[in-house]
C-alpha cells in the first residue's frame, strides 16, 4: 500500500509535473513495465502509462464492476483481485484487467416462475455442484460471503441469498475462479428478482408513483424537455435546485415539475 513516505517529493522550483519524480514504482501491465506514482489507483496508473480506457471502466466510483482486475505480487504465487478503480498500485504488482468474463445466464419471464429453489435449479443446474471450496468468497473485491449466499440459494433461502448478495457489482471475478463453473452473481440476480416480485411486499409509494406516470403526469414535462434546445437543456441543469449538504431522506425541492 502507498505510504506517507511515497508522496511525490519536489526536488526543483519547478512546477510538480515538470520536476523529476521520486515517487514512482514499477508495475506491469500486461507483462510490460510502467514506472507510476505510488498513489495512483490502478486504473488512473494505466492511463499514466498512455492507455485509453475504453472497456474496463465505467464509474470510477467502485459500483459497476466494469474493473475488474487480477494481479500477483513478487515472491507470492497468491492470485490478488481487486477494481481498478479502487485499488492503489504496489510495487511490481503484475496485473491485468478482466474486462469480462462469459458465464452462463439465464432467459426467463419473472412472471412465469416460482420463487423456489426448483427455479434456481432449473436455470442454473450448476448451483449443485457447488463444493464449498470457499474461492468464490476469498475472490470477491466486495468482500461479499459469496459461498453463504449460494449455500442459502441452494437451500431455498431465496430471501437469504437475495440479501448477503445484495451490494454484488457482477464482475465475475467469483465466476472465474470457481472449479464448479457457477455464474455466482446471475444466480444471487435472480435470488433478489426473485425477493422483490414474490417475497417482499409491495412498497406502496413505488405502486402510487407508477399510478402516476400511468395518468400521463409526467407526459407534458417529459415533450418540454424533449423539445428544448442544448442552450435551454444546460440553463435548466445549472440552476436546478440541488439537495442541500445533509438535508434528511423528506427533502424535496420546491419546484415540484418534474416530480
Ligand atoms: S468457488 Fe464455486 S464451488 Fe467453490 S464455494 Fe464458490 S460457488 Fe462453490
Ligand atoms: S459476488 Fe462475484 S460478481 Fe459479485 S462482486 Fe463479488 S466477485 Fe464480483
Ligand atoms: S469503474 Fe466502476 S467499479 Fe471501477
């Protein structure tokens, strides 16, 4: 991990990014070294190195799972994973990111299905040959109990699975490790489908809200804004109201039009 002792020191007047650099450390992407300053994340120290993300990175905020990133240390044989976007490089770190790994899943109509353990086998026969060797879990860069929530769906604890596998960000790196081939976060996908159509109750302000688009509410501001002009569209955006610094979960802006 970067240290205090790894921040850039200026050893000239000059300007930072013009004075030469004490802080950087060797990576290799992809088998090529790239010398980066020590506290870039992993995905700011490929673009240092002159790449353009294009696949591979989407939030930068650690939510969607396009960064998913693999990589050893020197004198370990230990596969390291982690997101890019999230991760701080570490010397001779070898690394390469895994834009995306095919698995397999399923096509079903959520209305036609049973919240059951049944279902889940029936679209992901696999889930049986899990053998509760615990990679999955010691893969995820969530930290997420991977192994439980697929015991719990193997269990038909749908609500269970649903729940532990909840702040999954579906980067499949538990897919790419499992000896038993399971597609781990399509399966906890469906546990939470599963939850919010059969097992939960209905939440009454989401049934009143889409009562309201039903009723055409939304139709007459919706056509404004399709209609409006790139100079309208930004004059609109600067000066919406914004939600003030540690306003409760009640607020609500004023102007009530698009609401
Ligand atoms: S890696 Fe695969 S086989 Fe191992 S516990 Fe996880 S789901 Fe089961
Ligand atoms: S459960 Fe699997 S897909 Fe979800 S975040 Fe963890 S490793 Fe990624
Ligand atoms: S870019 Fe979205 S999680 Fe890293």
């Amino acid at each position: 991990m970067a240290t205090a002792e790894q921040k850039p020191v200026q050893t000239t007047n000059l300007p930072l990014y013009l004075a030469e650099r004490t802080d950087l450390v060797p990576i290799f992407i992809m088998g090529k070294r790239y010398d980066v300053p020590s506290t870039l994340t992993i995905q700011k120290a490929f673009e240092y190195a002159g790449y353009q993300l294009i696949r591979s990175c989407g939030c930068r905020g650690g939510i969607c799972g396009a960064c998913a990133t693999v990589y050893r240390l020197p004198d370990s044989p230990k596969i390291h994973v982690g997101l890019a976007c999230q991760t701080v490089v570490q010397p001779s770190m070898y690394l390469a990111m895994v834009p995306f790994f095919p698995a397999n899943r399923a096509v079903y109509d959520l209305d036609e299905i049973e919240p059951d353990v049944k279902t889940l086998l029936k679209h992901y026969p696999e889930l049986a040959k899990c053998m509760g060797c615990n990679t999955c879990t010691k893969s995820c860069p969530m930290d997420l109990p991977v192994m439980e929530y697929i015991s719990a769906a193997l269990r038909g604890e749908i609500e269970k699975a649903a729940e532990l596998s909840f702040p999954c960000v579906m980067c499949g790196i538990c897919t790419s490790r499992c000896p038993a081939e399971l597609a781990q976060y399509h399966i906890g996908m469906l546990c939470r489908r599963l939850t919010g159509r059969y097992i939960n109750p209905a939440a009454e302000h989401v049934k009143a809200q889409i009562a309201r688009i039903e009723s055409g509410r939304f139709e007459g501001p919706l056509r404004k804004l399709m209609a409006a002009d790139l100079q309208t569209l930004r004059k609109l955006y600067v000066d919406r109201e914004m939600e003030p610094h540690g306003a409760d979960e009640m607020w609500e802006p004023q102007e009530k039009e698009f609401l």
